[in-house]
C-alpha cells in the first residue's frame, strides 16, 4: 500500500482529533489524500470524519481485509482492533457546474 500511495510515505501528515481508544491522522499530497484510522480497543468505534471526508471517501484497507471500495457517510464505524485506511474521492466537476438535461 505505502508503494502505491506514496502520500503514506512522503505526505503531510495531521494529527486528527478522536476519542481516546482510537487514533486518526491524515496524510496527504498533491495528488491523494487519505485518513488512517486505527481503534486500538477490542470495542467497536464509531468517529465522525472531517468534513472533508464526508460522503466524498472510500474504504482502501482494513486490516481484516474485508472492507475495500464503497462510499463511506458522515461517520467511521470500526470494528474491535481494526484499521482502517480511506481515500477521498475529488468531486469530477465544479460545484458552479451545471448538469446538461
């Protein structure tokens, strides 16, 4: 993943605000910007992304290896010892873009 991603490398790296079982942070370059979420209980978590993840990411990896792709809400739900890493997606067009009917 860190050859593919080269953010995870050689990024900016931002600590992100989380509860105390779990630990956020984000890295990010030019041309990806991803969040590793790490929840170091054995409870399940839930945490409220930035915004700018919200609804706009993707699931990358986990570390059971059962959760890749699919658009992830507002929220972050992990699993007892789980890690996840996430992708945002960049919106294709302009927000002043208007759609052709």
């Amino acid at each position: 993943m860190r050859r593919r991603q080269p953010a995870l490398q050689l990024g900016d790296y931002v600590s992100l605000y989380s509860p105390s079982q779990l630990f956020c942070y984000r890295r990010f370059d030019e041309t990806s910007d991803l969040v590793v979420a790490l929840n170091f209980s054995s409870q399940y978590q839930k945490w409220v992304l930035p915004i700018e993840f919200r609804n706009q990411s993707k699931v990358l990896l986990s570390t059971f290896m059962d959760r890749q792709g699919g658009c992830v809400g507002d929220t972050l739900e992990l699993r007892g010892n789980e890690g996840l890493i996430l992708e945002r997606s960049y919106q294709s067009q302009s927000p002043h873009t208007k759609e052709k009917r």
